[in-house]
C-alpha cells in the first residue's frame, strides 16, 4: 500500500520534536530554589530601597509629632532610610555578583 507512512520517518520525526521541545525549557543554574532570576533580583532590590525609605520616614514623622519639629526629623530619617536602602541593596548586589563570580568560570579577583 503506497499510503502507508514509513516508520523510520515517523521515529526520526519523533525524536526530533522531542529533542526540539526538551531545548525549549528554560534551564535554572543550581539547585531548586537557589537561583533568581534578574527580575527577581531587580524587583529585590527596589524592595529593600522602598522599605528603607518607608521606615525612615516612619520614625521621622512620628519623632516629630511626638517632639513637634515636623520637618526637622521627618526629613532627617527619610535620608537615613534611604541611605540604609541603599546600603542594603549594593550588600545584595555584592552577595549576587560573588555569587556569579564563584558559580561561573571567572576566576575571583583577590583584593
């Protein structure tokens, strides 16, 4: 019967697509659960600078009901808070470029 389909076709067309849907699965670095992606790193980052500054600004409006100085707390713990957000997202940003420069072929640099 000429419409019959030949096997062999049919396997190789098989291991093909299967070969072409294993590759289209994003792979992960690591273990479960320990690698992030960049947005997520990103989205980290813009975290722990809000709640800094969200904190600050916290202390600083209620040291200055407290002790009515409005502005003079208020503004000086908003800096702090962002100060300490930033300071908080290069220690985050160190840890992940550390962490690339181990897990990667690069070799650390010594300081």
């Amino acid at each position: 019967m000429a419409d019959d389909p030949d096997p062999e076709r049919l396997r190789a067309l098989e291991a093909r697509l299967a070969k072409a849907k294993g590759s289209a699965v994003p792979k992960r670095t690591g273990k479960a659960g320990e690698a992030f992606s960049q947005g997520e790193i990103g989205w980290r980052m813009i975290t722990e600078l809000v709640a800094g500054l969200l904190i600050g600004f916290g202390i600083g409006y209620g040291l200055d009901v407290l002790l009515g100085t409005l502005p003079l707390f208020l503004i000086l713990f908003t800096l702090l808070g962002f100060a300490g957000g930033v300071r908080t997202m290069m220690r985050t940003a160190q840890s992940v470029q550390s962490k690339e420069m181990t897990d990667g072929d690069v070799p650390k640099r010594e300081e």
